[in-house]
C-alpha cells in the first residue's frame, strides 16, 4: 500500500498540533518588519507595538528569534479556566464551552511561550490536567449510549475526539455487524414465511 | 511604511470587504485532505484548489531560488540583513507546510486506487462523466496502469498456471464478489459545518438533527451527499 | 483434504502482512495449490464428460453423487485460486510500500539493510526491509515495474515530492547552541563559524550530520 496503515482513519497528535498551527493568532512584534506574501496569506508589515494576526506557526518562528509576543487568547488563564472546571463538575451531562483546539493550542503555548502568559506555567498545566480528566470521565460515562447508527460528540476538542476514535470505531463497527446480522435473519424468516404461504 | 505597501495594504482591505467571507488555503486545503483521509470511498478530485495550490507552489519555489540568488550576489552590500534571511524562511516554511498537505492528499487518494483497483477500473470505464470528475488525469493513467501490473502478476504467477475457466477476477462466488469495494456503512466522525439544522432520516422513522459546530459519529453513507456539498466535514 | 494446502498459505499470509519484511516467496506450497487446482480441474472434466457421453448409464443416486462431487470440486478450485490471489495481493501490497521509500532493495541475507532513521509516520508493521532472493521472478518484476509507475508519477509533481515525509513539519528550522569548535558551515542561507557557546537559526537538515557528530545541539 501507497499509505502507512497507521495514518488511515486516524490522526497523528503531531497531525493536530499542525492544523493547530494553522490557525491565525494575535502577536504583538517587537521589531518592524516588511510584510511576506506566503502562498497561501499574506504577512502584513509589522510595526513594534502594533498588534496583528498572523497564522501561529508565523508566530512561532517570529517568536523564537525574539521578533514578537504572543497575545495569549483571553480564555487561556486561570480564572477563566477555573471557572470552566466548576461548570464541568455542576453540570455532570455537559461539556464547558472550550475552543475546538484548546488542548494543543495551550500546550504549544505553554512551552513556546512561557514568557507571554498570563498566570504562571506549571499552575496553568494543572488546571488544564484537571479539566481534561473530568472531561475524560464524563466521556466515558457518556459512551454508555453508543449504538450502532450514530453518537453526538459536540463540546469536545479534535484531540479529545482522536483519543477516543479507535475504540469508538471498533465498539460502533461490532454492534453494527450484530445489527445487521439480527436484520438479515429477520429478512430470512419472513422469507420463509412467505414461501409458507404460497404454498398455502 | 512606505508608500507602496500602503497602497498594497488598501488594496488587499478593499479586497477583504468586497468578497464574502472566504476561508483560506490552508483551511481548505486541510479539509479537503482529512475528507479524502477519513472517507471510505475516494472523492472527486479537488482539481481547481490543488491546481491553484500546485502552481502557486511552483511560483513561490522559483520566487524562493531567485532570492536566494539575489541574497548571495548582495552579501556584501547591507542589503541582507537578518530580517531578509528571516523572511526567506518564513517562505521556505510555508511551501513546506502546504506541499506536506498536498503530499497527503495525493497519497491517500493513490493507496485507495490500489485498494480497489477493479472496483475503481469499472466506476471510471462506466460513465464519462463520473470519469471527468473522479479522478486526475494523472490518477486515472496510474490506475490503468496499476492494473495492468496487477493483471500481469496474477496472470504470471497463478492465472494461466490454473484451468482457463477460472481465469477472472470479477467472479463472484457464494455471493461474495471478488472485487472489493469501498465499505460506505463505515463509521464516520464529522462535523456539521451549515448554519441551518440538517435532519437526516434514520430507520424506524427516527431522525438526526445535526446543529452547526455539532459532531457524530455516523454512518459515512448517510452524509456523503452533505459532505460533497460541503455542509459537514469529516474529522 | 481439498483446500488444506491453501489453507496454509492463507495463515502464512496472516501471519507475515504485519512483519516490517517480506518473507520468502512459498514456491512449494504455491506449486502444491496449483496442482490440486489442476487435479480437480480434470476431474470436473472427467465428470462432464461423463454426463454427457453416458447420460443412461447411471442411475439417479450416481447422479446426484456426481452432481455433489462436481459442486466440491468446482468449489475447492476457486478457493484455492482465491487464495493464491489474496497471498499474492497481499505481498504485491507490501511491495508497494516498500517501493515509496526509495531505497533499493538488498540481494540476500548476507548483506542487512541500514535501518531506516525517519519512520515516525509509518508504525511498526511497515514494510521497510526487502531482500530481492525472497521475491518469486514474476514478484521481482512487478517490483521493478512498479518502481517505475512511481518515478514516472513522482515526475508530474516534482515540487511536492510525493513520497516525501508523511509526518507533518512542525520543525524544518531550528536553534541550535556550538558545543564545540570547528570550522564554517557554507548552507544556503548564508555561513556560520561553529564557535563554542554561539547560537544560530539554521534549516535542520542542514545541520543533522553536525548534531549527530556532536557539534551542535538542538535548543
């Protein structure tokens, strides 16, 4: 095969930190610098003190050859997150409204630039270990509802969701076989039925 | 700023408003790539997002090189500072980036021809316009001749050893064919993407309401249509 | 028993698709099925014949007798050929992988195959070693032909290298600290003087071989 069987249907966490970085982020440069046209975006001229957004992977690059600072997103901090773990523990049935990427998003930022947060690093990592085990936990206790047509995942981050795939793919895909054997026996019996009547 | 960059910059800010609201490359070109990823059965070739992608790739390479040059011919002159290298690598990073995107798109789509060679062989010999829209150029020669290596092996070391009655390869026996197909009831993570609710019908008279921003896990067979649309997106 | 041989070979298969190699081609067992397939092949021709030849002669057990043993052996052929064909799709594929990572083959066991540095997107079943003696002639021929399937489209899309990387490229530039002294460094984005405790922003494949020899270290 043209494809490492590993990359089918499954991401790489290297895969979602990428797509992470993709996503546009505010920097406050350092230095001015003219503006970069990229295939894809268009770095505007930066101005020190000016803020601007460029893709977080730009950000980077800038960042670690002290080009700029990251304006860290305002849910990023203790208190906000704080307040996000009492809502997951008060409302045992819902997720707290996080951005789809708030896990890897933070851990990059956690180690790329310590300097620019907010709240000190090591009691960050913390809350954002005890969020995701509460989250763990409730998720779990959520598959209990699986079946084999479909499941609601809403409120959960890509990484999260990707945890849980190869389990969740191989419980749905057995309960679908069990599914669809149960229907066809059920076809064949009415078959026979059938044959039954007619000869009737 | 001078004024040239302020002109480009009213430019592009005029552009900005004047279009509605249009993701960027990267964005697609990372969706389209986990759709094909995730998705059991090959898509229609993206062709004018990875034409677009590929010469603009082509460009900015050439654009790269010529910098390059025009750095190493100006090393003693102050023109090159550190910034220009900088920039240079902001550049090399970005084509980086978007050919790895590309890399794997094409991959996945080729490792899905080898895997349903004969299925794919029939669906494009079938109907013209499933062939326009189906595959590349490029992939529908490098199916065909996928094939016709594939026959030659078979046919080298198994098929014309054995009776010539069992010399196909479409037979299909006890009812399992022996072309493999694409699994299209396999499970599926997705995203809705559409700003109304899609209510999609389910057996028993049951149905599924899938809100904007929700994800499921569902059947791939009961969202293609809205995938190749564009209203969910496979994750 | 019919289909036992095949059997095998199938099991064999199952066992080997997950090995990061290709095993030796099984001739024996390969010629074994095919024989069987043969022997049954006549003796479907012998039955019709038969038939058709002596329709009053039998009587109807006889009949159905061979109608049952025509149905075990026309359904034993096709098992076997089926399973010769997955065996051999099965290495076919394993081939395939081998053939994007553009390295050459070895030609038997005497000479091992370096391993691979850079297999983080591949995992652990990936086939990255081949030895061209375990490969039956028709084998080694798809091999090559195949190989030149991949050049010729690798060339269509010379600026993406389409069997690159799988894994994403999070670092292709990096900081790096001199560790010890040596003498410059010429890449294309200009010079540096390898001076102990000096820093530099450099394109990491250009400086892979320096960290490896000890001269610098990734920040």
């Amino acid at each position: 095969m043209s494809l490492p069987s590993n990359i089918k249907q499954n991401l790489m966490p290297s895969e979602i930190s990428f797509m992470t970085e993709n996503e546009y982020i505010q920097i406050l440069p350092r230095y001015s610098m003219k503006s970069i046209q990229l295939i894809g975006t268009k770095i505007p001229n930066l101005r020190a003190l000016r803020r601007e957004k460029v893709p977080l992977w730009v950000a980077l690059i800038l960042k670690s050859q002290g080009k700029c600072n990251i304006v860290i997103p305002d849910w990023l901090n203790l208190i906000y997150l704080k307040a996000r773990y009492d809502e997951e523990v008060k409302f045992p049935m819902k997720f707290s409204d996080l951005p789809f990427n708030w896990i890897d998003l933070s851990k990059i930022l956690l180690s790329k630039a310590p300097d620019d947060l907010p709240d000190p690093v090591h009691q960050l990592r913390s809350i954002i270990q005890d969020l995701r085990e509460i989250r763990q936990v409730k998720t779990r206790k959520g598959l209990k509802e699986v079946n084999e047509s479909n499941i609601g995942l809403s409120g959960l981050s890509l990484l999260e969701i990707n945890e849980l795939r190869p389990f969740m793919l191989s419980v749905m895909n057995k309960l679908r076989e069990i599914h669809e054997s149960v229907r066809h026996d059920d076809y064949d019996d009415e078959e026979v039925i059938d044959v039954d009547d007619d000869e009737d | 700023m001078e004024v040239d960059d302020i002109l480009r910059n009213f430019d592009t800010e005029v552009g900005q408003r004047s279009q509605k609201p249009k993701v960027d490359l990267y964005t697609s070109l990372s969706r389209v790539m986990l759709n094909e990823r995730m998705a059991p059965e090959i898509l229609p070739y993206q062709k004018d997002l990875l034409d677009e992608v590929l010469s603009r790739i082509t460009n900015q390479q050439q654009l790269l090189l010529d910098s390059h040059e025009y750095g190493d011919v100006n090393i003693d002159s102050g023109i090159i500072t550190s910034d220009y290298k900088l920039q240079l690598m902001i550049m090399e990073t970005d084509i980086e980036r978007l050919s790895y995107l590309v890399r794997l798109y094409l991959r996945v789509r080729l490792s899905k021809l080898e895997t349903f060679t004969i299925h794919y062989i029939r669906l494009t010999g079938e109907r013209d316009d499933t062939k326009a829209t189906l595959l590349s150029d490029e992939e529908q020669e490098y199916l065909t001749k996928y094939m016709g290596l594939l026959q030659s092996l078979y046919n080298n070391s198994i098929l014309k050893k054995i009776p010539r009655e069992l010399t196909y390869l479409d037979e299909v026996e006890s009812d399992i064919s022996m072309v493999t197909t694409p699994d299209v009831d396999e499970m599926v993570f997705i995203k809705v993407l559409r700003d109304e609710t899609i209510t999609i019908p389910l057996e028993d008279e049951d149905e599924l309401q899938l809100e904007k921003d929700a994800v499921f896990v569902v059947k791939y067979g009961l969202i293609s249509g809205y995938l190749n649309i564009g209203d969910v997106i496979l994750i | 028993m019919f289909g036992d041989q095949a059997n095998k070979l199938v099991l064999d298969a199952h066992r080997t698709s997950n090995l990061p190699e290709i095993t030796l081609y099984q001739s024996d067992l390969v010629d074994d099925i095919v024989k069987e397939t043969n022997d049954l092949g006549r003796d479907v021709d012998y039955i019709t014949e038969q038939q058709r030849t002596n329709p009053e002669g039998t009587s109807a057990e006889q009949i159905v007798a061979l109608e049952c043993q025509l149905f075990v052996a026309r359904l034993s052929m096709r098992r076997n050929k089926r399973c010769l064909l997955a065996h051999q799709k099965l290495r076919a594929d394993k081939m395939n992988e081998f053939a994007w990572l553009n390295i050459d083959p070895s030609d038997s066991n005497s000479t091992p195959q370096p391993s691979l540095t850079k297999t983080g997107a591949l995992g652990s079943n990936y086939t990255t070693r081949m030895i061209l003696d375990n490969l039956s002639n028709q084998e080694q021929e798809y091999f090559k032909q195949y190989s030149q399937l991949l050049v010729d489209m690798k060339s269509k899309y010379v600026d993406i290298d389409l069997s690159g990387d799988l894994e994403p490229p999070t670092s292709i530039f990096i900081d790096v600290r001199v560790l010890k002294d040596g003498g410059e460094v010429q890449t294309e984005y200009g010079v540096f003087n390898l001076i102990k405790d000096s820093q530099f922003y450099v394109r990491k494949s250009d400086v892979e071989r320096l960290i490896q020899q000890g001269y610098l270290e990734e920040l």
